[in-house]
C-alpha cells in the first residue's frame, strides 16, 4: 500500500500541455545533446562511479553495460502510481544492469542477475513509439541511470518519428550531475528513490558509499529543474518531482532522516510515496543481511507516513490521482 495526496492542487490543462523535450528539439539541442552525452561515454562519467572506461570501444565497468543499452522489457505497467498509470498504463522500458548493487533488490534477475538485448538508438526509439500507440500515458524509464546517453540518443530518433508523450525518469536517485545537465528541458517528471542516509549502511546495502549525498544533490537538482508534481484535469502527473521512499525493517530514523530532508531542504510541496511492500529478496537471507530477513511491519509503516504527516510533505491515506473513475 502506498500513500500520495489526492486533490493535486497543480494543474496543467492537457490540451495545453507539451512534453519539454520537443521545444530542445525544434531548436536543434535535443541532438546536440545527445552528441555531446554520447561522446562522454568514451571517458564515462555518466553516473557517480565515475569509471572513466571507454563505453564507445565497448568497454565496460561497474554497470556492466557498454556502448548500447539493455532493454530487459517494455510493456504497459499497470502498477505504477495512479498518477502514472492511468487507465492505460505507464509505458514502462525496463533497463538491465543497474548501477547500484543493493542487496535486498526486488528486481535482482534484471538489475544485477542477467543481461537484456541490446538496442540501438532506431530500436529504443521503436520501443517508444510501440508504448504510444499502445496508449500509454508516458514513457517511463526504469534505472535509467547509466544509460542516460543511450536514453537522449534514441530520444532524438523518436521524436522525429512523432514521439509526443511526457517522459519520466524512474531512478535510484544515483545519478550524477553531468547526466542531470543533459536532462534538463528533457524530463517532465522525475521519479527518484531515496534508500539510506547513513554512508556505512549504503555501503553495507548499496554497495555505495557516496550514494545519500549523491542523492541529495540529484534530487535537489531535479526539483530546480521540473519543479513540484503537477497534474492535468484528469489527474494524470505531466510535470514535477515524486520521490519514492521504501521503509526498510528496524531502520525508521533513517526514513525520518530522509523525509526531513525532503522538508526542509527539497520544499514542504514535495510529494512522496511511502512505501511498504519491502520484503527479503536478492542476496537477502537469515544467514546473509539477517537484520533485514523480515518484511517491514505495518507499525513501522504507519510511524513513517506519520512522520510525513508531521513534517508537511503531500501525503495522504488516499491514492493520488482517480479522475477516471
């Protein structure tokens, strides 16, 4: 169960609306972007591991992803928040081999496990176009995090083909500022998570250090740019930031750390989807990580959205966005 505010009080009218990357690309940028992103992979700096191999000679590194992107599927996802999903879905494209490694990943096969296809720039941009047609109400990019050249690459293409839907960027929040840069005026809703705020538990469980700061200033940065979620007179999310917040078992003040964060330094408008369906799954077992071999308990659960409640953050018992029914 999650919890998000119902009566959005951003509205865009539909009719009105633009995906942000289309006026990038009248302009020519959107292309010189995705040049500019495409040639930083032969040094890659495209998120915070900073690996510096060569991704054009198709070397590869921490992501274990070189020159092309893995796409592991690309379907209608029916289980996104309302916002996202609609009547039609959220066109979901899911990418292999995550930059992050965390030990409890409930998408372990796809993450770290195993390889998708490989797709160039004619076919990511093919994907696209197949989850318009289908009708859904975005694009959604799922760890998207390492392939963010690929992503502006393919983009380019689509466009040109009459891609015209908003795009959201589905992250860990492990993102760095260079790839953010080249996001700017090309997302319309950012949908990071923000996973630990102790350094040696995100080493512990990211295996990643450096990955609270590195989220702090990734979702500050994507706040700058798109600002709070706004959604159409049907709503459905076009514009904005949702930040995702799974409650992890025994490790509250974590989450009361993170939410305050969110508060005080991102903006009492940010919203926040509280998660509860944590349960142990990857490397996650009562002889490996035995703090967390246990799903996280509804008293925990309800402590973390009542944190929310009392710092200000929208957040509701609710679902988000029910227009349609």
């Amino acid at each position: 169960m999650s919890h998000v505010l119902t009566s959005p009080p951003y509205s865009l009218k539909a009719a009105n609306f633009e995906p942000a990357y289309l006026a990038l690309h009248r302009g020519g940028e959107l292309k010189r972007r995705a040049l500019a992103a495409l040639a930083g992979l032969a040094d890659c700096r495209v998120c915070p591991r900073d690996c510096g191999v060569d991704r054009l000679a198709d070397k590869t590194a921490a992501c274990k992803t070189g020159r092309y992107a893995q796409a592991a599927s690309c379907f209608p996802h029916f289980g996104e928040e309302d916002c996202l999903r609609g009547w039609n879905g959220s066109g979901t494209i899911f990418f292999s081999m995550c930059n992050l490694r965390c030990v409890f990943c409930q998408n372990f096969d796809i993450s770290q496990a195993s390889r998708g296809q490989e797709v160039n720039a004619v076919e990511l941009a093919a994907l696209m176009l197949d989850l318009q047609e289908s009708g859904c109400h975005n694009i959604n990019f799922v760890t998207p995090e390492h392939v963010v050249p690929q992503v502006l690459e393919g983009l380019v293409v689509a466009v040109e083909a009459g891609l015209r839907l908003p795009l959201v960027y589905n992250t860990s929040a492990y993102d760095s500022m260079e790839s953010l840069r080249w996001l700017d005026g090309v997302v319309d809703i950012y949908m990071p998570d923000f996973k630990f705020w102790d350094s040696a538990l995100s080493l512990r469980y990211l295996k990643a250090k450096d990955y609270a700061e590195a989220a702090r200033r990734a979702i500050k940065e994507m706040h700058r740019q798109v600002g709070p979620l706004k959604f159409d007179e049907k709503g459905l999310a076009k514009r904005g930031v949702l930040v995702r917040h799974l409650v992890m078992p025994g490790f509250l003040d974590e989450t009361r750390r993170i939410l305050r964060f969110l508060a005080e330094e991102v903006g009492p408008d940010t919203y926040v989807n509280v998660m509860a369906q944590y349960y142990p799954a990857g490397k996650v077992s009562k002889e490996k990580y035995p703090e967390i071999n246990r799903p996280t308990t509804p008293p925990e659960y309800e402590a973390a959205v009542q944190m929310a409640r009392d710092l200000g953050l929208r957040l509701d018992e609710r679902r988000a966005c029910g227009g349609w029914r």
